[in-house]
C-alpha cells in the first residue's frame, strides 16, 4: 500500500482497515501521555513514508474538544519528527495527561518512543 506524500513528508492512517492490520501485527511502546502501536517498515513498498493515526474514543473524554486537542498534539508531534523516521505505520492512544502538557512537552515524549522503537533511521537495530 502506499500513501501519497505530503508536504511534511508523512502519511495519515484513515481506513479502518489501516488500523486493524496496525493493530493485528503492532509492537507496543507506552509512555505517560499515550500507548504507540508500531510496525515496521514495509519491504516490499521502497516508497512507504512514515504514517500515524489517533484512536481517541469517549472513553477518553466525553467532551469531544478534549478528544480533538489530543488528537491535534499527536499529529503535529508527529508532524514534527516524522521526517527522521524509517517507513511505518503507528497509531496511537492518548492518555489523560496529554491534555495538561503543552505541544513540546508531547513532542519530546513522542522522540522518546520513537527512540526505545528503534524507528529513527540512523538508530542501531
């Protein structure tokens, strides 16, 4: 499969479809502010580029502009460090403390993550 590039250079998950068969093969990583499910690179697509969603459901909040601000931290983290990630598929869970941190604090989490994942290209396997 092979998502459009976009002008950060990352993807967004939208297909349900897309969430399952991240979810069915995912690698956890957990931190504070949420829970990212992982997989690896596609071998068979040398065009693949980083790509996320957000599962942010009732459960969450029951005030859907808690839910939005949680989902907007997590893409423009992503956004943000995307660039330097290998080709993968992520989504992520947010946690309620997401919503007491501001934009830097989550993106830093986020590095964090991605780090422990090995997902940075220059990262030793």
């Amino acid at each position: 499969m092979t998502l459009k590039r976009s002008s950060s250079g990352c993807g967004r998950l939208t297909l349900r479809s897309e969430f399952s068969a991240v979810r069915d093969q995912a690698q956890k990583q957990v931190c504070f502010l949420a829970v990212m499910l992982y997989t690896g690179p596609d071998p068979s697509d040398p065009e693949a580029v980083p790509s996320c969603g957000v599962i942010c459901s009732r459960k969450f909040d029951k005030r859907a502009v808690y839910r939005n601000r949680a989902r907007r931290l997590l893409h423009e983290a992503f956004r943000l460090t995307g660039q330097e990630l290998v080709p993968c598929r992520i989504v992520f869970i947010p946690r309620r403390p997401i919503l007491d941190q501001k934009m830097q604090d989550v993106a830093r989490q986020m590095k964090i993550m991605f780090h422990k994942a090995k997902l940075f290209r220059n990262s030793p396997k």
